[in-house]
C-alpha cells in the first residue's frame, strides 16, 4: 500500500510514506526502503535507520546490520553517517 508512494512526485508524499515504513520496521518494509531512490532522501535514510532499530530491537541483527551497511556505502551526510555507524557498532556488540 506505501509501495506505490515511494516514487510520487509529490516529495511530502514520499517522505510520509518512507516514515511510516521505518515506523512499520519489519523486513518487508526494509526491502521497499532499501532502494536506491529512497536511501538517497533525508527522509528515506532516516526511515531506513528506524526500520534498522526497530529490527535490531526485534532480535534481527543481520537485517539491521545490512541495512546500516547499505546506508554507509552512499556515502550519507555526518549526521547520517554517524547514525548508522552507531549502529552497526551496536549489532556487533549485542
């Protein structure tokens, strides 16, 4: 159902549809965020790293974990970048 909002051409549209997947926080709502398009947003990396802490939360480690990784590799802005970092510390140390 927020699938099809992911690419809208409205940018209130996308952001509202990327955080409420983060808040979803499952594995299926980390694979609709973890597109390209989607990643590349504030909006999509801070969902993404709600989506990861919900699922480290949940016992899912490595769904996290790759999620972090994959935020990392498009080189994100600090305040980004520090988030994810911590992290990915954080499923190591769990």
């Amino acid at each position: 159902m927020l699938a099809p909002a992911l690419p809208d051409a409205d940018a209130g549209i996308r952001k509202a549809a990327a955080l409420a997947l983060g808040e979803i926080g499952t594995k299926e709502a980390a694979k609709l965020l973890s597109a390209e398009v989607v990643l590349n947003s504030a909006a999509g990396a801070d969902a993404s790293i709600a989506c990861a802490e919900k699922l480290v939360a949940a016992g899912e480690r490595e769904a996290g974990k790759t999620i972090y990784q994959k935020i990392l590799m498009g080189n994100p802005p600090p305040q980004i970048q520090l988030a994810a970092s911590r992290g990915l510390h954080q499923c190591s140390v769990q």
